[in-house]
C-alpha cells in the first residue's frame, strides 16, 4: 500500500488529536455533576466537535445522561463509540427513537384498518432491542401514530392499546420499556393520534404492561394542555420518561414561560431518578448558546 505526502500529513493531523480526545475522554468532570440526570444530544455543543467530543464536553460540565433521537438510524460502529464514550465517562444513556414515524406521509395510523402497519410497527420495535442492547439504554421512544378522521377515536384507542399490549410482551421480558410520546396538534404535529398525557395514561393503563409507559415532554403538554405539575401528578404511575423544552420556541428552560425550577424542586420531591432529556434547541447561537444553556441548567437544578 502506497501513501501519498498529503494522505500523511492527514494521518499525521489526526495522530496527534487523538491523545488529546482520549484523554478528554477519561478525565474526571471537571464541574459538580447536576442533582438530576439532565441529557443533552448532539447539537446542543455543537461547537465542540463531534458527538464523541461533545459527549466529552457534556461530562466535564457535570452532565450524567446523554439523548440521542436518531441513534437506531447510526451504523453499529457509531452506536458502539457512543457506548463506550458514555461508559467512560459514567453517563446514562436515554431515548432512542423505536419507531419513527413518516411524518410526511402521517403514518402510521396505528388505530386503523390496516393490520400492516401495526405489524411494521412490532418489527421496529423487536429490531430496537438490539439497539437499546448496545447502547445500554432502558427506555425507548415510541409515537403512536396518527388519526384516521374516518374511524370513531374510541376505536382507534382500542387498537392503540392492542398494539401497545403486544409491543410490551415483546420488550418486557428485557427489563426495558417503550415509553409513548404524546405530541402537541397546536404547534407542530397536527393530526398525531396520543395528544396529552391523560390520553397516554388510558392506552398505559389498556396495555396494562411495566414495558409500555409514558414520555412527558412538557414542551408538548404545555402546548396542549399546560397545568404540568397537576398533570406530572395524576399521570405519575404510568410516566417512565421526562423531557424539557421551553414555551414558546422549544429552546432551554428559562427561555420562555415554564416554570421549570418549580418542576425541578417537584420532581426532587417525588425522587425521580431517571433521565431528563433536554428535547430543544438554544435560544442563542453558537458557543454564547451553550454557556446560556448551562447557565440555564445550573439556575433550575438549585434546590
């Protein structure tokens, strides 16, 4: 095998960052860790590199989970680095997306005559759990689909719930658990079938299964519903997942008109101990955005 003088100096670039990420990699935090276990993703330092780097960034601010939507979608080399970078560093893996929805298409319609789709949607969830396997992650995100305006909904919820009755058999037996993302209709996703978490606790309670609970994404139920705390509490035995986001805009907390240090102080109070996955953007660009985002998780993390 031959090298060209610029294939070299290439290899000889990237040589001499690599000891540098390791050690990035392995050094302890070098803030205090957040009481909660809030869980950026990539983009959300994006100015410091790659996600590896970035999962490196997230850990030396005191960051303990990391989020990664798109994560089924990555190759297994790239689902086995970000593995082993959260393993390192001692972080908690959160949500992946199980089955992700063709929003362009509004499909699937999970309540609707077509066994196909429900079918398409097990398979997704089956082919997930080698996925959650590898990334060591205990919940996975799923959206029940979309409406068919010509079915009566109180049929649809019957199916819904078959389907999700069926889905936990599969995922229960790991220990794991799907967890139904409920979706604002005002804003950003109309049409969606589960609309509120009062409307994921029907189909959890249905499903009757410790593998099928609910992700409260209080960007969402603000949107639709808002009362959050009162919310968080009436749906609280079957809610397997959090997420944050702003209103308006779905930036970070403090951005707009959610009380999120309240929420905090709550959910310290019910001793949640799961992930908090920060589902939004910045409110300012570049790297002035990711201090602001900090700063930001610092502010509502006080008791």
């Amino acid at each position: 095998m031959t090298f060209s003088r610029r294939t070299m100096l290439a290899v000889g670039a990237a040589a001499s960052v690599i000891p540098g990420l390791v050690a990035a990699q392995r050094r302890p935090s070098s803030a205090a860790r957040f009481a909660m276990k809030y869980a950026p993703h990539e983009g959300s330092f994006a100015s410091r590199g790659g996600r590896i780097e970035q999962i490196a960034f997230a850990a030396d601010q005191g960051f303990t989970a990391w989020e990664d939507n798109e994560a089924a979608g990555r190759t297994i080399a790239e689902q086995d680095e970000m593995a082993k970078a959260l393993q390192r560093r001692g972080m908690t893996m959160g949500v992946f997306v199980a089955s992700m929805p063709k929003w362009s298409q509004s499909r699937p319609v999970l309540g609707g005559n077509d066994d196909s789709e429900r079918e398409g949607f097990l398979a997704d969830v089956r082919a997930s759990l080698e996925v959650a396997k590898r990334l060591n992650a205990s919940r996975m995100t799923v959206v029940t689909g979309f409406l068919d305006r010509k079915i009566p909904v109180e049929i649809q919820t019957a199916r819904v719930i078959d389907v999700m009755r069926r889905a936990g058999d599969i995922v229960a037996p790991s220990g794991r658990a799907l967890v139904m993302e409920p979706l604002n209709t005002r804003t950003d996703h109309p049409g969606v079938y589960m609309q509120s978490f009062a409307a994921g606790f029907a189909v959890a309670r249905g499903a009757n299964s410790p593998a099928v609970k609910i992700l409260a994404d209080l960007y969402h139920e603000q949107i639709q519903s808002g009362n959050l705390i009162p919310a968080l509490d009436t749906c609280w035995s079957e809610i397997g997942y959090i997420q944050f986001g702003d209103n308006p805009g779905r930036k970070e907390p403090t951005s707009g008109e959610v009380n999120y240090r309240n929420v905090v102080r709550w959910l310290k109070a019910k001793n949640y101990d799961g992930v908090i996955g920060m589902e939004h953007g910045n409110s300012i660009a570049g790297r002035a955005g990711e201090d602001r985002l900090i700063a930001a998780y610092r502010e509502i993390d006080q008791p």
